[in-house]
C-alpha cells in the first residue's frame, strides 16, 4: 500500500512517515522544493509538489493520502487559508 502524506517533513508527519514504513506500507513524502529531506526515514519516496499549486497527478498511484500539512504559526492569514484549507481541499480533490 503506497500512502502519499503531505506535511510529512514536519513534526506530525515525521512520525506518521516512520510508522507507515515500519508498517510495512510505502510511505511517500509529499514536500516542497528545497525541502529538509534529512529529516525523513531512510529510503522514504518523495513526490515534490506545492499544496497552492497541486499538480493533477500529485496522488496519482496513491492508495490513500493523508494530510499533516500546516502553514506554520509565522504566516499570514491570507497564506494560512491556501495551505490550510484550499490545500487540503485541493489535495482532496486530486485524490478522489
């Protein structure tokens, strides 16, 4: 089972990201460009994206997506709102 997870750089994600793997299942690491890729599990996939700017295909040979995304506690509303909420929708929408 392939699990695409967004945020899986961040704290939530890292741990989600290492019970997956340990699971069994495949784990792959929706990040950013210029993303900290040291602090993912060794051997994890990565599929770069951008939750503003989802490409079609983000969750394409996904079996199941999880979201532990976040814009962090520095951003502004505005910024908040596209990753938090339109990215959640939109990374919802891909995945269907």
């Amino acid at each position: 089972m392939r699990i695409l997870i967004a945020g899986a750089t961040g704290l939530t994600g890292r741990a989600l990201t290492r019970k997956i793997q340990q699971s069994g299942r495949t784990p792959v690491a929706l990040v950013r460009e210029g993303s900290d890729l040291g602090v993912l599990p060794e051997g994890v996939e990565t599929r770069t994206a951008d939750l503003t700017n989802l490409p079609d295909d983000v969750a394409q040979d996904m079996d199941a997506v999880i979201f532990a995304a976040g814009s962090g506690g520095g951003t502004s509303d505005e910024m908040t709102d596209k990753i938090d909420r339109d990215g959640a929708i939109s990374l919802i929408e891909k995945a269907k």
